[in-house]
C-alpha cells in the first residue's frame, strides 16, 4: 500500500493506493480516495530536505553538510615518574583532554551509527515510494476518468451550491433594498406624524392660550355682570327709595290740597263773614244814620256822620290791607309749595325715567353677555372635545407607528441575522470551493509529473 499527503494550509488530502502485485498491472483495483477538507485562507507546503549516500559511506544533504568518519588514535601511556612537577600537570592535563576527546569520539560515533541507520531507512523508503511511483505510472490512465468524474461531480455541486447562495443573496439583497425603503417609507411617515404631532401640540398651545384668553375674558364679564347686578341693586333700591319719596311727595301733595281747599274754604267762610259784617255795619250805619236823621242838630248829624264814615273807612282799610296780606301769603305759599311738589315731581320723574332707561340698558348689556357667556362656553367645550380627541389620536398613532416601526425593526433584525448567516454558509462554501480547487489543482499537477515520469521511463526504456 502506498500513500501520497498532500498540505493545504490545515487541509490535508490523503490518498491511498493497495497494489497486490508489481509485475500484474491489470489486476490493481481502483485507487481509494479519501478527502478531509478544513477550509483555511492560505497554505505552507512543508518541503523535506532530499538525503542521499554518498558511495564511499559519507553522507551528503540537502544543506551540503558532510560528515566524515574520524578514527581513534592510540596514544603511548606517559609514566608519571622520573617527571618533573611541571611535566606531571602536563601529563595530566593531556590525560583528561585525551580521556574528553575520547568520549567525544565516541558519542559521534554513535550519532553517526544512528544516522546511517536512518539514511538506510529513508532509502528502503525512497524505494518503496519509487516502486509506488511507478505503479502509479502504470496506472495513469485508468484512475484520471474516475477521479476527474468524482471531482467533476463534487465541482458541479459546489458551482450549483454557490449559484444557489448567489442568486439567495441577490434575493435577500432585493428583500433588504425593499425593506430598507419601506423602512425609509416608515420613517419618513414616522417623521410627518412626529412634526403634525408638534403642529397639533403648537394647536393645542394656541387653542389653550386662546382659551386661557376667553376664561380670562368670561370672568371679567362675570365680574361685569356682577357689578352691573350690583348696580341694578343699588338703583333699584333708589328707585325704591324714590318711589316712597314720590309716595311720601304725593300724600303731602294731597295733605296740601286739602289745606288749599280747607284755606280756601276759610278764606270762602272770611269772605262770607266780613260780606255779613259789611251788610252788619251798613244795617247799624243806616240805623244809626236813621237815629242821626232823627237828631235835631245838623251840626251833630254830620259830626257823627264823618265820624262813622271815617270809622267805616278805616276798619275797611285795615279789613282790605289783612285780606291783602292774607291773599298774598297764601298765594306765594301756594305757589312755593306747588313749585317744590312739580319740581320734585319733575326731578322724580327724570330720575324715574333715567333708572328705566339704565335699567333697560343694563337688563339688555346683560342679554347679550349672557349669550356671549353661553356662546363662549360652548365654544370652549367644543374646543376641551377637540383637545381631548387630538389627544387620544395622536397617542393611537403615536402606538401604531411605535408598533410598526418595533415590527419592521424585528424584521429586518430578522433579515440581517438571516443575511448574515446565508453570508457565512456562502463563504464557508467559498472556503470549500477554494480548497477542492487547490487540491484539484494539486492532484492535476501531481498527475502531470507522474505522466511525465512515465513517459520519461518509457523513453529511458526504450534507450535500453
């Protein structure tokens, strides 16, 4: 049996070859071929040194190094006595260098037995290895269609492994390059629903500001409409006043009224009274001008005469001066109470008139702030509805978009470990696709030499 190793980096390929007889070459059965392969970049040949005899017993190698034989020779034995101290420690001294040299010798000796046993080994091998290399020889041309086929086979697996691998990574690089964009495509949306989040966060900003702004306004209106409240309190506790004032005006109006009418009436009685009296004084002046007409005394009738005429004309005098007086009083207290009770009634009035007008004013203010209130609150609880709804949007889409980003994420973690794991197949098939090609290359190289070395034993044959 013969074996051939060949080293490929950590790749070792070994083939063995049985042959049952040298002289019958049609009887050696198929060589069997075993392959280890460990995919390693690179490889280190180990060449052997070539030793050969030389024919005179030395040894020669592949360094030029030459080892010759070196004989012992005997020396004379030198006696210690009749020597001088000096020549004692001479003799010593070339005792131990002659003992040492001897024992070197001899260690080389046995070096050199050694080494030759070797060289006989190595050319009992180098024959065997000969007589395998010319059963190869022989055998050259049957074994090339079998292991050219079997290799053949083994390549066309690997070229359709690595097509396979090729055209898998073409499709994973396609399924990364669409996910990529759709990751692109994600992110983009990711990215528009972020900015239309901070535009409805700037929205809701506003719309709180905005509402802010209206509560701000609503209070000052409650407030308003508070005072104004307020207000229509303290003029309707005026007009109240007034009113019992005007009340209070009315019942002194009817009180002076009826003084008027109980003057009037003893003004009626006094008139009444002194018309009596006159009709009294010119019964007693006719009487006592009847009496005077009976007296004898013309001197006496007209002295008395003068005298009740002048009597009469002073008590009417002084009568008309009172009724005058009286007359006149009465009329300018009169028109001084009439005057006060109109321009009280006036000023009432006016006032009366000004707080319905306030009144009306303030009850229509209120109206229409009490509409602006209600207006305002429903606008304010549409735009909290609005706020609320934006919210609960932006949080679902913010929930969507996380779960379809982490889902995409997971996908292409998925992908890439996919990837990544194709990536290494291939390239251990690349590995393996190298090494069957260098040991492809090396058994073809090898058969080469063999053919060359049959052809030239042939021709060496033939010059015999």
């Amino acid at each position: 049996m013969s074996e051939y190793k060949t080293s490929y980096g950590d790749h070792t390929t070994t083939t063995e070859f049985r042959i049952t007889n040298k002289s019958s070459m049609d009887q050696v059965p198929l060589p069997e071929y075993r392959s280890t392969i460990a995919a390693r970049p690179g490889y280190n040949r180990a060449i052997g040194s070539s030793i050969s005899m030389t024919p005179f017993g030395s040894m020669s190698s592949g360094g030029g190094r030459i080892l010759k034989t070196v004989t012992e020779i005997g020396s004379s034995s030198i006696h210690s006595s009749g020597l001088s101290p000096f020549g004692q420690n001479a003799a010593s001294t070339i005792r131990d260098t002659r003992e040492r040299e001897k024992k070197e010798m001899s260690d080389l000796n046995d070096r050199l037995a050694s080494y030759i046993e070797k060289v006989r080994f190595l050319e009992a091998q180098n024959r065997k290895l000969a007589a395998d290399l010319d059963l190869l020889r022989g055998r050259w041309g049957k074994d090339t269609l079998s292991v050219r086929a079997m290799y053949e086979g083994e390549l066309q697996e690997a070229r359709k492994l690595v097509n396979d691998t090729n055209r898998q990574r073409e499709e994973l690089e396609k399924e990364i390059r669409k996910l990529l964009d759709e990751l692109s495509e994600y992110r983009r949306k990711y990215e528009d629903a972020l900015r239309g989040h901070q535009i409805d966060r700037d929205r809701i900003d506003e719309l709180l500001n905005q509402l802010s702004g209206l509560e701000a306004e609503i209070n000052l209106l409650r407030r308003r409409i508070a005072n104004i409240e307020e207000e229509i309190a303290r003029i309707k506790k005026e007009n109240l006043q007034f009113a019992n004032e005007l009340t209070k005006a009315r019942s002194d109006l009817d009180q002076e009224t009826l003084n008027r009418i109980d003057f009037q009436n003893q003004v009626q009685t006094l008139l009444e009274e002194i018309d009596f009296m006159r009709r009294v004084h010119d019964q007693e002046i006719a009487e006592l001008q009847a009496m005077a007409s009976r007296d004898t005394t013309p001197e006496n009738r007209e002295y008395f005469k003068n005298e009740l005429a002048s009597a009469i004309r002073d008590i009417r005098a002084e009568y008309d001066q009172i009724c005058n007086v009286n007359r006149t009083d009465m009329e300018s207290w009169y028109k001084l109470k009439v005057q006060e009770i109109q321009t009280q009634s006036t000023r009432q009035n006016l006032e009366q008139n000004y707080a319905k007008e306030e009144v009306k004013r303030l009850r229509v203010q209120l109206t229409d702030l009490r509409g602006k209130l209600a207006d305002l609150e429903g606008r304010n609880s549409l735009l909290e509805k609005q706020t609320q709804e934006l919210n609960y949007q932006l949080e679902d889409d913010q929930r969507s978009y996380e779960a379809a980003l982490n889902d995409r994420d997971a996908q292409i973690r998925k992908m890439r470990e996919e990837c990544q794991a194709l990536m290494l197949e291939l390239q251990m098939l690349l590995d393996t696709k190298q090494t069957l090609d260098a040991e492809i290359a090396i058994y073809r190289r090898v058969c080469v030499c063999a053919c060359v070395c049959v052809l030239h034993h042939k021709c060496t044959h033939v010059r015999w």
